[in-house]
C-alpha cells in the first residue's frame, strides 16, 4: 500500500497475470470480442486498464464444450475476473447450476479471480429468504476448498446480505475466518444502486469492511455511474467492476464525472478526451448508430478511468474528502450517501493519516465530521487542558473575517515568546467554529494551522463547542478567567449559564473581532495582560 485516506487505499494487488492499481475501475467486458463496443485491445493501449470481468454464465452458454482458454478467447493479456453466473442463471431461470461446476469451470477455462457459486439477494426478499440464501452463500464458500484444484485461480469470496446489514455482517465474519479467499467481493447491490440507494449501499460496505481482514482486497460487484466511485472507494472498496460505460452508451447517454446526458441534448462536449475533441455532438449523430453509440462507449469509458485517476490522486494527496464534498452536490442521492460518510467518520479516521501534504478546507458545516475535527478531539482528550491558575479564552467563534488560524497563533507565539513568564501563569485556549478548543500547546500539530474556513457553522453545532468549554471550565477552579475576541456567542451563554454570579472567579471580557487586516486589537489585548 503506497497511500490511504478516510478508508481508501492506494496499492497494487499482484497477480501472476499483471499488476493491477488500486482502486480500480474493472470493465464489464463480453467474452464473444465482436460483442465488445470498445475492444480488448484499445482497453490495454488505450485505456490502460489492468483488470476486466467477463460473465461465467455466457461463457457457459455459448462456449462450454469449446473454450480452451479465456485469455485466449478475449484477447486480454492482463488479469480477469470472472463471477459465478449466479446472478444471470437466476434471471434467466437456469436452476441446475451445480457449485462443483462452477468452481471446476472457472479453473478450467484459466479465470485468475473466479467466485464459487453465491445466490444472490433480491431488494424484495424478506430477512428469512436473504438469510436462507446467506447460509447456502457460506456453506458453499467453505465446500470450495475441496473442490477446487488449481492454485493459480485467486478466490474470492462472495459477501450477500443485501440491504439486511446483520446478514453482511454474518457474510463478512464467516468467510474471513476461510483462508482459501485471497479477495472479498460484496454482490447483491444492482438494484439498490439502480434505485439511488447510495445511503444503503454505503451501510452495506461499511459493515462488511468492519469485520474482513484488512489486508485482502474488497472488490465490489456491478458498480454504475462513475458519481458515486468516489464514495465507494472512501468506505473501503478497492476494486469494482462496471458497465455503465457500455450500458448508457447503448441508450445514447453520455456520461460525465457527476452527470448523465442524452446524446440528442448536446450542443457541445463538456469534455476534451480523444472522441470529444475530433467531433460535435450534431455530427456524432449523423453518424451510422453503431459508430455512435462505440463513440459514446469510449468518451464513458475515459470519465470512467478519468475519475479513477483523480481518485488515486485525491489518496496521495490526501483530499479525498474534499472530492467526496464536491461530488455530493452533484445529487440528493450521493449527498444521503455522503451524509452516511459522515455518521461513520471515525471508523475512517482510522486510515486517515495523521499529518497530509495538502491542508484542510472548510466549506461546508458538514466538514465539522470531517476525520481531522474528531483526531483533534480525541488528541484533546489525551492532554490536559487546564493546569495553570488562570485561563485566557480567545475566541474567533463566528468571526467571519478571519479564515484561518496561522496569523493568530503566530502573533501570539511572538507575544509568548517574549513574555515567557506569561505562559506559567495562564492556559490558553484559542476557540475555533470547526475545531472548538485549541490549545496553544497544540496549535502546530497538523492540520490546525493549514485550515482555511470558507464557511461558518450554525448556531446548534456551536453550541456544543460552548458546552465542552463550560464542561472543562467547570472542572477546574481558575483563580481567573479572560474572554477575549468575538464574545457575542459565548456571553450569552455566560448568562444563561449564571456563571457570573454562580462562581466568585474574576472574569474579565475584552470583545472585540480582529480581521485578516486588522490584528491591532489582538496585540493591543496581548499587551494589555502584562501588568
Ligand atoms: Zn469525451
């Protein structure tokens, strides 16, 4: 693993077959090569892509007795996976499909990630019928082993469950505990995602990530529109496989990072890749259909890889979140999809390293979960804030015209700096809208002097940091206590609190709000605590 951010890795799984780079965008891909709108071979030279899937199921259909070899057949030098069939058989109502077989197939016809047999999980199935079709899913996943004969095909286990997060949950435990799996895979999600049910489709990864071993890959299966790549990789997905490139292409859509066009609608291409660039949408249609619907295949398939790329950049460079911020605008749906994000951000803080190349933005209240803000509370936790006689509370709360803290904390080190006798005497706290209470202890660790505030929180969510403030204070009996800065929030609450008259301590308050220009009050404040 080179990079993580939230629960996304950057890596590269080895195969004998090839590398493949994580996360991974996996193309859908039909065995029969002339069913293909984009073919094999410009995936490898043109596209770049190192893995691709193809279905167990035509495969069966249309090649049982005669195929050899499926790198052969497809033309495919790299790694393929294939699926079970599963999902396939059951729509087109093939039943005597044996999981012998299919393990046996699959190693056969030389898969390199092939899935034994799994019964896949209707958005209509009541909890008795999913968790019927689960203990079939694991029963098989645990008979394989001994049927399998072929060391080169990696296994990977198919995780059912559904929308039924008990049954991922059950899914993940049992088949991590089978070492004969080099690789997870969650199914079941088309429907979900096909009714933009990206919230439950989150829920679903994050139980199941919650208890898989960490250092096998997770694949997810039937990923779509390019939208919501970004969130899946942030909830743990490392690779996964789609055909909306060939899929919408089919229905003349044209797709972009966070958006769905029909082709007729188009004045011009909001695009610049190789098929955008030589034409207009106008003469695309004067096309013969087939052309244009290859061309809309490609154009799909370069957002797609486009926005891979951008991904595994937003990893390195540790801005995954602000891409997830900014795509989850671009739909309700990614936005409940975000929102499940966020309920979840300390399970991400676990993969989220603790200092990153690039700063932190604050654009939206919802960056107040943002996996920085609870690192800070718990390192907040670990400290002890309140252990000289007097404090100093400088409050930046809802100032609006100071967006970040560097300038501030820089003028006060100074001050500290020549006033050391200053320090023994008084904790200070600087009070932020994201971040609460910083002490100027921690000021210089990461990332709290590399944040930029465009954005100011609401009333509720500073309420609470005002709460944790009095909770702290209340612990310790400062002989005194100086409110300094924007005071209009936190005198209100002094009020209503009666700590004025409840506590016999001094309180001083100087209320004033510097500026990005104007920091005169701020040393004029700093000076006056010399006596
Ligand atoms: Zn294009």
């Amino acid at each position: 693993m080179f990079a993580s951010d939230l629960l996304a890795r950057k890596g590269i799984i080895h195969s004998p077959k090839g590398n493949i780079r994580t996360p991974s965008f996996v193309p859908v891909v039909h065995p029969e090569p002339s069913k293909n709108l984009v073919t094999v071979a410009d995936f490898q030279q043109e596209f770049n892509i190192d893995f691709i899937i193809t279905s167990s199921y035509i495969l069966r259909k249309r090649f049982n007795k005669t195929i050899k070899d499926l790198h052969e057949l497809t033309s495919f030098a790299g790694p393929i996976m294939t699926d079970s069939g599963a999902f396939q058989s059951l729509l087109y109502g093939e039943i005597e499909l044996l999981p012998e077989e299919v393990i046996k197939f699959q190693e056969e016809i030389g898969s390199d990630f092939a899935v034994p047999l799994d019964i896949p999980i209707s958005l209509t199935d009541s909890f008795e019928t999913a968790h019927e079709k689960v203990k079939i899913t694991i029963q098989r996943a645990k008979e394989a082993p001994e049927i399998s004969s072929k060391a080169s095909t990696c296994w990977v286990a198919p995780i059912q469950g559904g929308k039924f997060l008990s049954l991922v949950e059950r899914s993940a435990k049992e088949l991590t505990q089978i070492n004969f799996y080099s690789m997870f895979a969650i199914g079941s999600v088309v429907e979900l995602m096909n009714n933009y049910r990206y919230d439950t489709l989150l829920q679903i990864i994050l139980t199941a990530k919650k208890f898989l071993a960490p250092e096998k890959p997770l694949h997810l299966f039937g990923a779509g529109h390019p939208a919501m790549f970004p969130f899946i990789v942030a909830a743990g997905i490392d690779t996964f496989d789609s055909a909306a490139y060939s899929l919408y292409a089919q229905d003349g859509r044209y797709l972009t990072n966070t958006q769905t066009f029909l082709l007729k609608d188009l004045n011009e291409f909001p695009c610049n890749c190789p098929i955008c660039s030589k034409t207009t949408p106008n003469e695309l249609l004067n096309q013969p259909k087939l052309q244009q619907i290859q061309a809309l295949a490609k154009h799909n398939l370069y957002v797609c890889q486009a926005e891979i790329k951008a991904i595994r950049e937003a990893i390195s460079s540790g801005t995954l979140w602000n891409l997830l911020e900014s795509r989850s605008r671009a739909h309700p749906a990614l936005r409940k999809g975000f929102n499940v994000l966020l309920k979840h951000s300390s399970i991400l803080l676990e993969n989220t390293p603790s200092t990153k190349k690039k700063g932190c933005f604050y654009v939206s209240e919802s960056d107040s979960q943002r996996p920085e803000v609870l690192l800070h509370q718990q390192r907040l936790k670990n400290i002890d804030l309140t252990k000289r006689k007097k404090l100093i509370i400088f409050s930046l709360l809802a100032n609006r015209d100071i967006n970040e803290l560097y300038s501030v904390f820089t003028r006060v080190k100074e001050f500290f700096k020549v006033n050391k006798a200053l320090i023994e005497e008084f904790d200070f706290w600087i009070i932020n809208d994201y971040y609460g209470i910083i002490p100027l202890e921690l000021i210089e660790v990461y990332p709290l002097t590399q944040s930029v505030f465009m954005e100011k929180i609401t009333n509720i969510n500073r309420k609470f940091i005002i709460e944790d403030i009095f909770r702290r204070i209340k612990k310790w009996s400062y002989q005194e206590i100086i409110l300094a800065g924007n005071l209009n929030s936190l005198y209100d609450y002094f009020i209503e609190e009666n700590y004025y008259l409840e506590s016999r301590r001094k309180i001083k308050s100087y209320n004033f709000i510097i500026s990005n220009k104007h920091f005169q009050d701020l040393e004029f404040f700093l000076n006056s605590l010399i006596k």
